[in-house]
C-alpha cells in the first residue's frame, strides 16, 4: 500500500515536546510487556550471534540463526534476496499496511573482546560486535514476533516482515535491497541502534562515498636501476598530499578520511602495486557526489605526475537518513513509557569499572536512566539505513545497551554489548519497536502523514539513484581487507 493522499503536511510543535520531555527520568514501568515471553531467547539469539562475530557479506551463521529463530515462530523466510546469500526477509501475516524492521548482524575487525571491563581480546586480531550489530538483529526479530502475535490475537490485517541486512560496515547492504526493490511493498519502515543512551529524536547522518585507489607503476631495483621504475606509492603519496590541500577548500561539514591499505612489498623494490581507501561524506548527497569527484580528479593528477596508471572502484555510496517527524513523535512517545535502564549491583560495578577506561567523557554514569530531549540531530557518521529512509517513510531509535560514555567501534562496546547492560537496552528497543509498530498497524492517518513528510522533504522531482552506481554487491570486501 502507497499512500498518495494530499492532505497537508503535520506540523509538529518541537519545542512544545522538548519542554514536555526534556531529559525525562525512568519511572516504574507498569505496563504490560510485549516481549515477556520471548526475553530468555532473545537474549540467547543475541549472544550467540556475539559469539559468532561475522564480518560483513560472511554473516552466514548469523542470519542462520535469525532466521531460524524467526521460522520456529510461524514467519515466511525468503532467503538470499537481492542476489545477497545473507540478507533475507521473513514475512507474518497477510495485507496492509506492512511494516518492517531491519534487522542488522554484522561484526567489525580486528575488535574482538571478552564481556569483562578490562581490554581481554577473545581472538587476538579477530572480530568483535563493536556497533552492537548482534543486539540490533535479535532486538528486531522479537518485536517482529510480538507484532505478529498482536496480529494473530486481534485478527487485524496487516503484514510485519523482518528484513535481514548484512554487511552495514562498509558494505552498503540495504543500498542493494533498496536497489533491488526489496522495500518497495513496505509502508512504514523501523529501526535501531544501540547506543550509550536513550534517544528517539528525529536525526540525519552525513551521505557517504567511498572508493578503493589502485595506482600501478613499473617494479624496478630501488638502489641499482631506480631510474627503469615508476613508484605506485609516489601516485598514492602524491594523491594523498593533493586531497589534504584541499581540505581547505571544502565545506566545514565534510569529512575525508583515507587508509593506505597497500604501500608496496620491500623498499628496495620500487613499488608496482600500492592502493589508498578513502571514504568522503557530506550531510548532503549532492555535494558528497561532488567531493568525491574532486578526489578522483586528484587521483588522476596524481597518476599523470608520477607516470603511473590509476583505477578506481566505487566501493559503498550512503543517502543521509531523512528524518520523519511524524513517525518520531510516536516512537519518543513509547520511549518515554517506557522509561530508561536502571543497573543492578553487579552491573553497576562492572559500569564504574569500565567507565574509568574510558578517559575524560561527558556522558557520565546515572544518564542510562533518562531519555533524551525530542530534538533534531545531526550526526556525522553514516549508514546504509539513510537510503531506505528516502524511499520508505523511517523510523528509529536508541537505546543505552553500552556504559555511558562509551564510543561505537570500541572494545567497550563488544565488552557491554555482551552481557546484561545491552541485553537490557536490546529489551528496551524491542518492547518500543513492537509498541510502535502495533499502533501504526491500526494508524492509516499516520502513516499516510508520514508519507507527506517524507515526499515534502526529498523534493518533488526526487527521484531515487543509489550513490553507488550499479556496481554488483561486493561480496568479498571483508576478505580483501576493507
């Protein structure tokens, strides 16, 4: 079902809701809970998907375990959508609207770590669920489960569906289900993240694009013969000193990062092989676009000067998340009924612990109780979420599975995210994704409203383009170092 009414835009009062719930305190919760009865097994899902800590495109176990978890309770699994062996979508129900969860299960590299307070690497070198990628995949299954026992028990129409999407990190796995259609039947589309707090604030992130450098030159002996070589490093150096004058001449809101990932094999052979990694992000697309060829330029002149060739492949491309206030202002509703974490005394010590590690941070210990004020948020980061968020009307929030403080991409993050403190920010997210998807299963209106938004704020002529190109999803990224 697509809404195409042209009724007018809702107009939502900010700092009425910000005066309301400004910084809230947890109270009592004493409403019924959706996901009693699936608690113990979410718990269990989530842990081993932690154990598991798959990069990503090979999260082949954990989306095993996803979907049996969600097959065992009555879902439709359609595996290796959009040409993707570990993205699915598992479907409950029957007719409008249809609303879907993400579901994210990848792990980062070289982050591995034990649930305890202190830097203890499970695998030296090995991966960990630095971004809590384990919680965010069994948060959504289990309130994909609560919606369809809603559905059974009331016999309403309607559809949930828990869309499995791999490889967030650097891999742009939803750009290609987006791409593929895969989105395309849904009306309202939810998700989450964990996090150091308690947030469902409408926010945006940077548009991300990125791509691989490979300069190639002529290998020659660095001592006896340098004259017969051409140095596929000087390209990447020579590259790398043009893209940092221009940091000069950007926009204060852009971000240019890069890794050298290959610089040769010896030093005294003269390089024939050497590769840079940059990614370039801008709150809007257009000019991330536009800085991105700026770099590809250089990397041309770069090549023209040091008598080398250079190739580029486009590795991932991120739209902003496009926020939705008329979504967001249910989802911080049922956030703030529901309240915030409160720590037991073992979590509180291993909390202290833990934060001590963490250097001088303003987030300090007690802030896992509030939620957060409803404002807008501009974040720097990117993801993959932003373009199902241009196509879908989107919805997310974040709930306080880390100690507060705490960086995403940290051991930190692996070592809470694997005991009770993010089990019990996964149980938070889930009960309020399910709450919120019961109630826009009975909300037309909102929905429809919902869909105004988002059309009034991408533009009439918008017309969706994935930033990536057509470039085949890269399977092997994780494999090849990236």
């Amino acid at each position: 079902m697509r809404f195409t009414s042209s009724a007018p835009l809702h107009t939502l009062l900010l700092f009425v809701a910000a005066l309301v719930c400004s910084q809230t305190q947890a109270q009592p919760n004493t409403q019924s809970s959706l996901i009693d009865s699936e608690q113990a097994a979410t718990i269990a899902l989530a842990d081993k998907i932690w154990r598991l800590a798959e990069l990503g495109y090979q999260e082949t176990r954990s989306s095993d375990e996803l979907q049996r978890y969600l097959s065992d309770r009555g879902f439709r699994i359609q595996s290796e959508v959009a040409n993707i062996p570990t993205a699915f979508v598992a479907s409950y129900g029957k007719g409008e609207p249809v609303i879907s969860l993400l579901a994210e299960f990848d792990a980062l590299p070289g982050l591995s770590q034990d649930a305890v307070p202190q830097r203890s690497p499970l695998v030296d070198n090995g991966a960990g669920h630095a971004c809590g990628h384990h919680l965010f995949g069994a948060a959504s299954a289990a309130a994909a489960v609560a919606i369809a026992r809603w559905l059974k028990d009331s016999g309403k129409p309607g559809t949930v569906q828990v869309v499995g999407t791999p490889a967030e990190e650097g891999g742009s796995g939803k750009v290609y289900l987006t791409r593929a259609g895969v989105f395309d039947e849904s009306d309202v589309v939810l998700h989450w993240h964990p996090s150091d707090r308690n947030d469902a604030s409408p926010s945006s992130t940077t548009a991300n694009k990125s791509g691989r450098f490979e300069f190639h030159g002529i290998a020659a002996h660095a001592a006896s013969a340098p004259h017969r070589g051409r140095s596929a490093l000087d390209g990447v150096e020579a590259m790398n000193y043009m893209v940092n004058l221009m940091r000069e001449h950007v926009p204060t809101d852009a971000r240019i990062h890069y890794v050298i990932t290959d610089g040769g094999d010896a030093p005294n052979i003269v390089p024939e092989f050497a590769e840079v990694y940059y990614y370039v992000r801008h709150p809007d697309p257009a000019i991330a676009e536009a800085l991105f060829e700026r770099v590809v330029r250089a990397g041309n002149a770069a090549a023209m000067g040091t008598d080398t060739a250079m190739e580029v492949e486009v590795m991932h491309g991120n739209y902003p998340l496009l926020p939705n206030d008329v979504l967001a202002e249910r989802m911080h509703a049922n956030l703030i009924a529901q309240g915030g974490i409160t720590y037991d005394a073992h979590e509180q010590e291993f909390a202290e612990t833990l934060h001590a590690t963490l250097g001088d941070v303003k987030r300090q210990l007690g802030s896992e109780q509030q939620i957060s004020d409803y404002q807008f948020v501009q974040r720097f980061g990117s993801t993959d979420v932003g373009d199902v968020s241009w196509t879908v009307p989107t919805v997310g929030l974040r709930t306080a599975t880390w100690v507060p403080g705490t960086s995403a991409h940290s051991w930190q993050a692996v070592a809470a995210g694997g005991m009770s403190i993010g089990h019990k920010g996964m149980l938070l997210a889930a009960e309020v994704l399910a709450k919120t998807g019961i109630e826009l299963m009975t909300s037309p209106a909102v929905i429809e409203e919902a869909w105004e938004e988002m059309r009034a704020r991408r533009g009439e002529d918008f017309e969706y383009r994935a930033l990536l190109g057509d470039r085949e999803p890269p399977l092997n990224y994780r494999r090849s170092g990236g």
